[in-house]
C-alpha cells in the first residue's frame, strides 16, 4: 500500500462508535449510514471529507459498541488512514479488517485542522506538508498491510485462501 495523502480532520478523546455509525440507521445501507459519520461530533465531516483524508484523533478512539458499522463508514467515505494516541482494542482490529490503516500517533495535539498530511504506514511515517514536520511511528506489520491493501480480512481471504480443492 502507498502512502495516503489528504487534510487533517480532528477530533478528541472518547470517540464513541455510536457516533461514528449511529443506531438510528442501523437498518439502512452503509451508504446512508455514512452520511451521519459523526455529525454529533461534527456535522460538517461526512458531507465534506474527501477521498484519502486523515482522521486525527485523541485517546480512547472508537470506544464503546463493537459496531463494524464504525469503521465501514469511514471506508465508504474514503478516509485514507487514523492517526490516534490510542485505540478501543475492537474498533482497532475492525478497522484493519475493513481495510482501514489505523496508526498510533502520540503527537495529535501537533495537528491543526485541514493540515495536509501524508501518512505512510508501511514505513511508519507521518509528515505534516502544513508544517514541514515529519514524525516517525510504529508501522503497520506487513502482513497486516498485506491484509489492508486487498480491502480488508475478507477480500484478503478470497485471494490467498479462494484456491484450494477444487476451485482451480
């Protein structure tokens, strides 16, 4: 997977999957659903976020709910990667079966909204072109990126794993 390239969207600490995929759509297609992607938080995300930005978060990020919803809503509005200084442990391994690379990022509050960011997370690098800041973090594992840049757990499973007896 190569590095992703947008602007950063910011939010705090205790970011509730209930906000990220609200209950009140659960019956309506992802594609409805990710519409109202964190308008309790912030209204303006889902409607504005373009193809390959950055979610930029505090602590705690994806807490609550092991909705899959959560992170299928960012997929499905194209955000290119989270930057967080931790993680719910289910919103992280949902993200990264969704195909969403999701890298621990101590230095949040070194972030200004709509900075423009490139996020490698093979070579676990962060560089703010806003700033001129480049920041090293813990990369994705290869075999996790492998996993990401097929789509996800179950695309990856249909590639390496669709061959066996008697399917070709």
């Amino acid at each position: 997977m190569a590095a992703v390239a947008g602007n950063a969207w910011l939010f705090g600490d205790e970011i509730n999957t209930d906000t990220m995929a609200p209950g009140l759509y659960f019956k309506e297609p992802i594609e409805v659903m990710a519409t109202h992607c964190l308008e309790a938080v912030n209204p303006d995300f889902a409607p504005n976020v373009k193809s390959g930005d950055i979610v930029v978060a505090g602590k705690n990020f994806g807490m609550g709910s092991a909705r899959e919803q959560a992170p299928m809503a960012f997929v499905h509005l194209g955000v290119g990667a989270i930057l967080a200084k931790s993680y719910s442990r289910i919103f992280y391994r949902n993200a990264i079966n969704f195909g969403l690379p999701v890298l621990i990022f101590p230095q949040v509050d070194e972030i200004g909204v709509g900075d423009e960011l490139i996020v490698d997370p093979v070579a676990g690098r962060v560089e703010n072109k806003s700033s001129g800041v480049q920041y090293e973090v813990e990369a994705i594992p290869a075999h996790l990126m492998e996993m990401i840049s097929a789509g996800g757990l179950m695309p990856w499973l249909k590639q390496t794993r669709g061959k066996g007896p008697g399917k070709g």
